[in-house]
C-alpha cells in the first residue's frame, strides 16, 4: 500500500502540473498568442488557477500532511522529503488563513485597477487611481490581518514573496545605508559630465543584438536543451519543468542595453531554474527560495558579472567585431564607463544600479506609511516626490515619471518592492563568498570562464530550490544574517573608480 507520503506527492506533483500548465500558457500570451485569444485565456488560466487552489487547500491536503509528517518523524530535518513536508504545511496553512471571499474581492478590485491604472498614467492623472488604491491597501490589510504578524501589518504583506523577513530587519537595513547612497549619489552628480554613454543610443541592427546576446549566455551556461529564448514587450524568466526553462528580451533599435542586459540579468533567473536538483521536480521545492534570492541571481550575472571590466575585457572586442561602425571611436575604457553610468532618473526600470537601491527604498517607506495609515493616499504623489527630492535631488515633472509608474500597486501587490533591493544586497554578500573561495575568479572571467562561478552556485544555492528560505540560506552560506556592509563597500569602489571620486 502506498505511503502516505506518496500520497501526498502524487497530490503535489498532479497541483504542480496544473500550475505549470497555467505558466505554459502565460507565456505563451507574452510571446505568440494573437491579441484574439485574450479573453478566453483569462478563462483558461482562472480556471487552472481555481482548480489547482481547491486542489491545494482541501481537507484531504492537510489530512495527508499529517499523516506524512507522522511517518518520516526520524528523517534528517534538512533531507529533501522532511522539508518537502514542512515547507508544504507552511504553505497550507497559510493558503488556507485567507478567506475565499477575500482572495475573490482583492482578484475583482485588481482586475479593474489595472485597466484604470493604465488610463490614469497615460494622462498622467492620479484622481482616478486613488479610490482604487485606497480599495488595495485596505484590502491588503485585511489580508496582513488573515495571514497574521508578530510585529506589523507590513510584515505578513513581505513574507508572501519573502518568507521570514521581518520588516524592522529591512527597515533598519534600508535606513543604514541610505545617507551614504544619497551621498555616493550627490558626489557622482556633481560629476556628471565625467561619463558619457552616447554609444549604447547608436544605431544597432536587431539580429545581431540577439546574437550577441545568446553568444553571452551560452558561455554563461545557459542549457539550450532546457531552455530557450524568445521576445516579449515585459521581458520575464518563466519555467515549466527543470528541464524547460524560458527566457524573454526586447529588443530596441537604438539603444544596445535593453537586449544586452535584459539577457544576462534573466539568464541569470534561469541559470538558477536549470540548477534546482532533479530529485524535487514535480514538487513545491522546485522554485526559488524567494523573490529576493531570485533576484540576487538576475543582479549577479548581469551587474556584478555583465558590466564588470574583466568582463568586458573579454568580450568589447567581440562586441566591437560584432558592431565595426557604431564602435569603432570606442575604447574599453570608454564603453565600460558608458556602461555604468549613473544619473539620478524618475524611471526606476532605467534606474542604474547606485540609485536602484533609492527607488525600491522609496518605494518600501512610502508602502509602509500607507499600510499604517499615516499617509493618505492623496497625498501619496506629492510624497513620493518629496522623496525623489530628498533622495536624488530631482523632482518628477508629472505623475506618470512619478508616484504612477510601476504596475505593483495596481496589481494588488504590497510588499513586492523590498525583494529587488534585497536581492542586490544578497548578491553582495554571496560574490564576497564567492571570490574567497574562487580566488582566480576575476582572471576566469577576463577569459570568458564562468564554469567554477556557476557550479559554485549550483553546489551552495540552486540545488536546494526551495528547501530553505533566504534567511536560512544566507546563514547556511556566509554564516550570518543580511549584510549590506559588502553592497556599500561594491559601490564605492566600483563608482569611486569610475568617476573618479
Ligand atoms: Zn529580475
């Protein structure tokens, strides 16, 4: 007779079908579906998505889990099956807090703020936004509320996408390094004219910025028998099994680093997806720890491997043979600087990566003062640009360069933002690991070798998956907690060297 623990995973592996399947489909709507299909696949996706919830949350689910728990109780805590079982209850649990009503109201009142979001920015006209937003941040209190917190609201909202952070531990994070990014920034503009990246606005042919790019990521380890890359307007990393993981790019015409980095940074997600071990396929384990870990990948191969020197020592020339004309008055020196210029922008997608981290701080404050209700969500454009003045000393002309401009709130989603800033710390902290163990690693990557980079990854993060938190890997792997000590010091010297501070 089958275990129940067998049970439970031929139960997991059948809801993890129908939520690959859910992102079979998903992608294929950013990529190839004609604009004729969307709304029967908004059905066709609600639907998997009903389905594998009802799935998930039954009676059955928790009985199952019980039973498997009380079966493995002398397992190694940390072997693959103990942690399927715990995290899966972790899971269950909390998927069963929220009440179905409230899961329906916050997919109604998301559903129309988006469509009123886009309207709003392209008049760059908050009014109509406000009532929504309001609707979303009581909504996502409620939801704080069902999930529960031992501290604040917020909390309950970050650990969706980055299990067991606490806000104070962000907080306190975010607020010690802000007086020297805001500096670091302040000294960089008053250089401004030391960096010019005219070049990457040349005139590039979009073939070649493709071939560029799948040259990169193929030395990276990309895996093109598990994987493959096609366009979409939103580049995104997406995945349907270990052995199918997909990567988008947009390309632009007349500006180089949107398909060039946009490739490495989600080669860097799906270098990470290819990597989980085998033996969690089918399973909730087979993800990533979290959004900020996620990130800390993407940030790695595109920032601190894509628009290093040594790695542009390797391929400038191969990029200069690709693109003869539109570099031939270019130096590796003068496009790796153009490559890492910082200019404080109202854009955070654009954003560089010294003022990256002062967008997703504003961002953090400003979702915190709405979710304790000391901000008033009509206040909220003048106070997001309050900030920008504060932070990068410009001050959004209109709404849309400002408080309207990302999709997040419309979507529902609070407690995002944070993941982005702490996946460049997190990527800090583990490249400081990792050049003390790889000790010839900037040599490796002067000659295009990312073989020892990527089976370190491999061998200290991607395999686990999910079997650990971020929290845990951070400890398991650099011994401590979050640390931006190893982010600072990265900037300073990087852009000390640049603009010559
Ligand atoms: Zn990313």
């Amino acid at each position: 007779m089958a275990t129940s623990l067998d049970q439970l995973k031929t139960r997991l592996g059948e809801i993890h079908d129908l939520r690959r399947a859910n992102a079979l489909i998903g992608w294929d709507q950013q990529t190839y579906m004609p604009v004729g299909g969307s709304a029967a696949r908004a059905e066709q996706s609600a639907t998997l998505q009903k389905i594998s919830h009802e799935l998930f949350t039954a009676d059955e689910t928790g009985r199952l889990i019980d039973a498997a728990a009380h079966e493995t109780d002398k397992l190694d805590p940390d072997s693959d099956d103990a942690r399927l079982i715990s995290v899966t209850r972790r899971d269950y649990h909390k998927s069963r807090k929220v009440p179905a009503d409230l899961v329906a109201e916050i997919a109604r009142v998301t559903g129309q703020a988006v469509d009123v979001w886009t309207q709003a920015r392209a008049k760059s006209d908050w009014k109509p936004f406000e009532p929504y937003l309001q609707k979303i941040v009581d909504l996502n209190r409620k939801l704080a509320d069902a999930l529960g917190y031992a501290e604040k609201p917020y909390d309950a909202l970050l650990d969706q996408f980055e299990p067991d952070m606490k806000t104070s531990e962000v907080k306190a994070v975010f607020d010690s390094i802000k007086p020297d990014l805001i500096e670091l920034v302040r000294q960089i503009s008053a250089k401004a004219g030391a960096v010019n990246d005219e070049v990457l606005h040349r005139e590039y042919d979009e073939q070649a910025q493709w071939n560029f790019g799948l040259d990169v990521i193929k030395r990276y380890g990309f895996d093109f028998d598990r994987g493959r890359q096609d366009r979409s307007v939103h580049p995104f990393t997406t995945s349907f099994s270990i052995g199918d993981v997909r990567i988008t790019t947009r390309v632009d015409r007349n500006f180089i680093s949107p398909a060039l980095f946009g490739t490495l940074h989600e080669c860097g997600h799906a270098l990470y997806e290819q990597g989980f071990n085998q033996e969690l396929e089918r399973t909730p384990l087979a993800d990533g720890a979290s959004l900020g870990m996620h990130e800390s990948q993407s940030r790695m191969w595109e920032n601190l491997v894509g628009r290093s020197r040594p790695f542009w020592q390797f391929f400038f020339p191969k990029l200069q043979a690709a693109f003869p004309t539109q570099l031939a008055d270019q130096t590796l020196d003068s496009f790796y600087k153009a490559a890492n210029k910082v200019s404080p922008s109202f854009i955070r997608v654009e954003a560089d990566e010294v003022t990256y981290g002062l967008h997703i701080m504003l961002r953090f404050e400003l979702e915190n003062e709405m979710i304790e209700g000391r901000l008033k969500i009509a206040d909220v454009p003048e106070a997001w640009n309050a900030k920008m003045q504060d932070f990068m000393g410009i001050t959004p002309p209109t709404t849309a360069l400002g408080a309207l401009q990302d999709i997040h709130w419309s979507g529902g989603m609070i407690g995002y933002f944070p993941t982005y800033q702490l996946g460049n710390l997190i990527s800090l902290q583990l490249w400081d690991k990792i050049n003390a163990d790889i000790p010839d690693l900037t040599e490796q990557i002067t000659r295009g070798e990312f073989g020892a980079l990527l089976t370190w990854l491999r061998t200290n993060l991607h395999q686990h998956g999910r079997k650990f938190t971020s929290v845990e890997l951070l400890q398991r792997i650099t011994g401590g907690g979050l640390n931006p000590a190893p982010y600072l010091k990265y900037l300073k010297a990087k852009f000390g060297e640049v603009y010559g501070l």
